[in-house]
C-alpha cells in the first residue's frame, strides 16, 4: 500500500506538459503546408489542447519570416499554408527549420525537412505496366537522389492508396528509384479509362510527407449507370419514391389522422348529449314542481 501510494503521489507531482508537433505536406511538388499538433501530456496520457493560439516561422522568428498565426481546434490540430511572400526564402537554401512560438515565449517546437520531390515514370513492356518513383532532395543547387525512403506506390481511391504490387509500402535504392509492377490493371476509370496513379512518403524524418500524381490511361472504360435514378428506389429522388413506402406512410398518416377527426366528432357529441340531457333534466323538474 505504501509503494501503490508512492507511485500515486509521484503521478500526482508531474507537472502537464505542453507537446507541440509540426507535419509538412508536400502534394504534387505544389502546394505545401504544415500540420500542427499541440497536446497536453499528462504522464503517459496526451490529451489535444484545444483553442491554443501559435505563431509559426521560417528559418527563424522575425516577422518578415511569418507564415501563419493559428488556432488549434478540438482536435489539437491547426492548419497553415506557406504564403508566397516567403518563396524566396524557401529558394535560398534547400534545408529549412519551421520555428513554432506561443506568444512571447522561447521556441516551444522546431522541425526541421529538406527541400524535396517525388517524379513518376511508366512503362510497359509485354504487356506488364511498370510504375517507377524517384524521390530527389536539394544539396548544393542539384537534385539528387535518396535511398531508404519508405513510400506507398499505387492507385488513388476514394479511401486512400490501393497498392500497385504485393507489398503495402516499399523503399528506395540506392538511384533514389523503385519500380513496382502493376498487378491491378483491370480497375476501372473514367470515360476515358484514366486512372490516377499516386506515391506517397509518410512522416519522413529529412523529407516530410511527400505525394504526387500521374494520371494514366490503364483503366478500364467506365460509364456512369443513370438507369437506376429512373426506377422506383430507395436511392432515387423523391418524385420515384417506391409504390410500397408510399402506401405505407399513407396508410400511417390516414390512420392517424382518422383517429384525430373521429376523436373530435365524438367529443362534440359527447357535448351535444351533455347539453340535451341538461335541458331535459330541467325540464323534468319544471314538471315535478
């Protein structure tokens, strides 16, 4: 009991403290934006911080270095894009550090990326479609390539990324490049047979989050099915409700209603009778008297 107690009191004596997070996104070497998480960590529990007020820099905390003043919301999590005005700051040098500030207080979080891409090349060769992705990061005014870099290569969905090949992610050689075989060649696309190819790097310690784009003509031609709009469906519009659930919110809202109107016809009734009694029994009384 006295070492529970202990453990309790050494709990209890831990301040919260305050965890601060940044995310880059670069999406089709475009538009890049950061993600920041500010929890509160309370032992071994973190909990988001919500309506906490950060100004996040670049390079450094001047100003004319500002990119964005955010407010987290319930999640914990804030949103900021990189403005132009900063675009040659983010030319000047291929590493920058991204400096997260609360108020007038020191640096609570700094990340550091490199400047980096992702290219997309196809090919096919008797008949086998090939995806090749290289992922290149700036060093002294040149791309070059970067090995070991764990990414996801396939098809977009609506849900995220369906793998091209067996494997859910693979990593980059030594040339920066893996190439994935398409497996998966029988999805379907648009009315031109496109579909979209996509890599993505997630949570890379030098690069960030990476994600690029190629739209290619390996689907299947599909086209939109408007013939079930036309039929009596539960999905349709309401003008082609189907004949059974018409019928039965009818029947709900006569039979309802029908109670309603009998309901009010025999209360008036009920009054009726009350005032003829009434009157006959004065009558009655007349008569006896």
């Amino acid at each position: 009991m006295l070492f529970n107690n202990r453990l309790v009191a050494q709990e209890d004596s831990v301040k919260p403290e305050n965890v601060v997070k940044l995310h880059y996104f670069n999406t089709d070497d475009n538009m890049q934006y950061l993600i920041l998480e500010s929890m509160v960590k309370n032992g071994r529990i973190l909990t988001p911080h919500k309506d906490m007020t950060y100004a996040i820099y670049l390079d450094s905390a001047d100003q004319k270095n500002l990119i964005s003043n955010v407010k987290t919301d319930e999640e914990g999590k804030a949103k900021a894009f990189i403005p132009p005005a900063l675009k040659n700051a983010w030319e000047a040098s291929p590493k920058h550090t991204f400096i997260v500030k609360a108020g007038d207080e020191d640096v609570i979080s700094d990340y550091t990326i490199n400047e980096a891409k992702i290219t997309i090349d196809t090919s096919t060769v008797d008949g086998v479609k090939n995806i090749t992705a290289t992922v290149m990061k700036m060093e002294n005014n040149a791309w070059v390539p970067v090995s070991d870099v764990e990414m996801r290569v396939g098809i977009k969905r609506m849900v995220g990324i369906l793998s091209a090949g067996d494997e859910a992610t693979y990593t980059t050689d030594s040339t920066g490049s893996v190439t994935v075989e398409l497996k998966k060649d029988s999805m379907p696309g648009d009315l031109k047979g496109n579909i979209v190819l996509a890599v993505k790097v997630d949570d890379n310690d030098e690069l960030g989050n990476l994600r690029m784009e190629k739209i290619v003509p390996w689907g299947k031609i599909t086209k939109p099915d408007t013939t079930f709009f036309e039929e009596r469906t539960l999905w349709t519009t309401r003008f082609r409700t189907p004949y059974w659930l018409l019928l039965t919110v009818y029947s709900i809202t006569i039979g309802i209603w029908g109670t309603l109107i009998y309901l009010v016809f025999r209360l008036i009734k009920i009054g009726k009778l009350g005032k003829q009694f009434a009157i006959e029994s004065g009558s009655d009384d007349l008569d006896k008297k």
